[in-house]
C-alpha cells in the first residue's frame, strides 16, 4: 500500500477535567492576559457564567443566544464588544453560544475561550455559520477557531438523556462523514474511528444512567476527536443534506444530524468499503450499518423527520438545493433523484436497510 496525502492540523488548546471548569477558564483568562471579558451564555449555563464573575474580569455578559445565528443577533453582540472594549470571549454553552462567539471572532479577531455543554463539537473546528433570509452561510477561518477549549462533563450532566442522544449521534455524524468526506485522510480517520468508539460507549451509560461521570466524560472525549477529525477532513454528504434542512427549512440541529445519518451510511457504505471496516470495527458489529442502527435502537434515537417540522411537500426543493453541494469525490453518485427517495425516507422514519434495498432507491440510481 502507498500512502500520499496532505494533512492539516489545526492549534489549539484542550483543558479537560469534570469539576474544572471554573479553575481551567480562569487560567486561561489569565494566560491570555485578558483585562476585559465577555462571557457569551444561554439559558441553563447562566449559572457558571455567574461564578465566573466572581473571578475573571467580566466587563460584559450577553444571553441573546439563538440557533443558527442569525445575521441581526451577530450584528448586536459585534457592536456590544466593540463597544465594551471587550479582548477575551468566553462561551459557555453549546453550539449555538459557541456560534455566536465566532461570529464576533469572525469581524473583530478576539479570541473565544470555548466552555462546551453539549457533543455539537463546534468548539474544535474553523467553521462558522450565519443565517439571513432563511439561507445558512457556512465559511472556515482561522479567527474563529476557540485559542482554547475547556471540557467539563460536570455541565453536560444536566443535558437532559434525548437531547444527549442526538447531540452525541450529531458528533457521530461528525466521525462518519469524515470517512469519505473532501479530505479524508489516515489521519482524520483514525480520530473519527476512535471518536465513534468512544461516543457509542459513553451515549450507552449516559442512556443507562443519566449521569454516569465515565459516560460523560467519555462521550465529551469522543467528541472532541469527532470534531477534530471532521474540521479536517471537511464536509461530506451528510453535512451538505443537513445544512439546507437545519438553514433553510429551521429544522432541529442535533435531532437532524441524528435522523438522516443511517441513511447516508446505508446509501454510501456499499461504495466505501475502508469505511465500512472502520465503522463496523469501532462498534463490534458485523457490519457498519448494522452496528450503527444497533447503537440507535440503544439510545432511542429520533427517527424520523416529519417529528421534528419537516414537511414532505418540502423534499423536491430541498433535493435541488442539495444536489448542487454534495462533494464530487463522494464514494457514490448523488443525483436530485436520489435525494428524494433518501430523504422521503428520512421524513418517513423508514428503517434505513429496508431504504437501502427499496425499489425506489433502484430506480433512481439507474434513472
Ligand atoms: P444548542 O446550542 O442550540 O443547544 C440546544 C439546547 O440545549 C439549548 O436550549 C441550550 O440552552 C440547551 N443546553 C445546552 N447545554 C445544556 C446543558 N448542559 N444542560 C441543559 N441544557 C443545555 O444546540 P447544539 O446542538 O449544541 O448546537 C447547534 C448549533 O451549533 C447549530 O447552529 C449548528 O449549526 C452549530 N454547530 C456548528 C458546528 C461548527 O463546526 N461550526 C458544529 C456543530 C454544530
């Protein structure tokens, strides 16, 4: 075998220890020399961004956090750090918070100290997202990578068990469209394949037991090299299809991800047979699609889209608005036809072996 390819790793510090959090934010407070912070929070996070007052130099606390950011909220919280004079950002929350804190990143170039509550991942990648006029725009940049992540499993230990699951399943996907994403690579896969062992392990004790400290700590772990491996590799059909259903039709992000993953798995791994190995090996299963809806049936994940407000009169629209985005280099052709029957499926809730057999899959695929 002859190995050839380009990787990049991107920098970055990681601070992990359950009950840590406040002594690893201010350290970095510290290290940074930050005199003037802004502590970026929502709803249930708020308390940890109160205790962080007592200790760091907050000049700043902003709580208008909302999923997808859009352009206005961006604008808002922008203005407000300019004006403050703020240098460091603090974000503690989830992917949303994370979100915002790059958007201000993004125009101003102050660094994020990232304090994650959920397995979104957004904390370990260069990619932001902002929404205007119901369209999600994604870019990289290195300004909005945080210059520091600080993992606590302590604060996900209230992330009540459904949205562990699909938060957990939305790192998944991270992992396993790493495999065959733009710039897949022996690097990026090994992260990916060491991130699904150990989400599919902890997501089960934390389904077992909500809060079980190794199963946090290991699903926050696993999200980490999920996210590590997909700012590398790129984004692959998975993240293309749930992008215009999260940016254009406001569906969920986490319950999202966690539907539509079994049927990209089941339409690509024929065509991918390293990945295949890779995802049925690191969930001891026979086969990777099989160890994948195992893992599902475990957790009681979300399966369909019509429960979290999709319609299907939206399907033929949001297969053209995908076509045009999925990767060339993907393992098997995608076609506006195919999209249709996979997510018709998806809406459906249609159990992913049965799509990947159908005659409508068939069909479009020889159309
Ligand atoms: P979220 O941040 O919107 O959080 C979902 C809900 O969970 C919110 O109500 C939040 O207040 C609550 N919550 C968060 N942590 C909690 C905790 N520990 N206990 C109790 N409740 C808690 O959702 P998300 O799935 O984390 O993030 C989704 C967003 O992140 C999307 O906008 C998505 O596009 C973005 N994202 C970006 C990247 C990237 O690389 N740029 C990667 C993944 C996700």
């Amino acid at each position: 075998m002859t190995l050839s390819f380009t990787h990049e790793t991107r920098a970055g510090r990681v601070l992990f220890g359950a009950g840590l959090a406040v002594e690893n934010v201010v350290a970095e407070v510290q290290r940074l020399g930050a005199a003037r912070v802004m502590v970026v929070t929502s709803g249930s996070q708020a308390a940890l961004a109160r205790s962080l007052a007592d200790v760091i130099p907050v000049a700043l606390t902003w709580t208008d956090v909302v999923q997808h950011v859009p352009l206005e909220t961006a604008a808002r919280a922008r203005r407000a750090a300019t004006e403050a004079g703020i240098d460091v950002v603090v974000a503690v929350g989830g992917g949303s918070t994370t979100g915002l804190a790059k958007a201000i990143a993004l125009t101003t170039g102050i660094p994020i100290v990232a304090v994650p509550t959920t397995y979104a991942g957004s904390e370990a990648t260069d990619v932001w997202g902002l929404t205007e006029d119901g369209r999600k725009t994604t870019g990289s940049d290195p300004r909005v990578l945080p210059v520091a992540i600080v993992y606590d499993a302590q604060l996900t230990r209230d992330l009540p068990v459904g949205l562990s699951v699909a938060s957990g399943l939305n790192a998944i996907a991270h992992c396993v469209d790493s495999l065959w994403a733009p710039r897949a690579d022996p690097i990026n896969a090994a992260l990916a394949t060491e991130g699904i062992r150990a989400l599919a392990a902890g997501l089960r004790a934390v389904v077992a037991t909500a809060d079980d400290a190794d199963g946090r700590d290991r699903a926050l772990l696993g999200t980490y090299l999920a996210a590590t491996a997909f700012a590398s590799a790129g984004s692959g059909l998975h993240h293309k299809i749930c992008h215009v259903l999260g940016g254009t039709y406001g569906l969920p992000h986490a319950e999202t991800h966690a539907v539509v993953l079994p049927y990209v798995a089941a339409f690509t791994l024929p065509a991918a047979p390293a990945a295949e190995r890779r995802l049925a090996d690191a969930l001891g299963a026979s086969t990777g699609l099989g160890g994948l809806e195992s893992l599902r049936r475990d957790l009681h994940a979300p399966t369909a889209l019509r429960d979290h407000g999709f319609s299907e009169s939206d399907i033929p629209e949001a297969a053209r608005l995908i076509v045009s985005a999925v990767p060339p280099s993907h393992p098997r052709p995608v076609t506006e036809a195919v999209l249709r029957v996979l997510l018709r499926a998806a809406w459906a809730g249609t159990p992913a072996d049965d799509f990947a057999h159908s005659a409508d899959l068939e069909a479009a695929v020889n159309l």
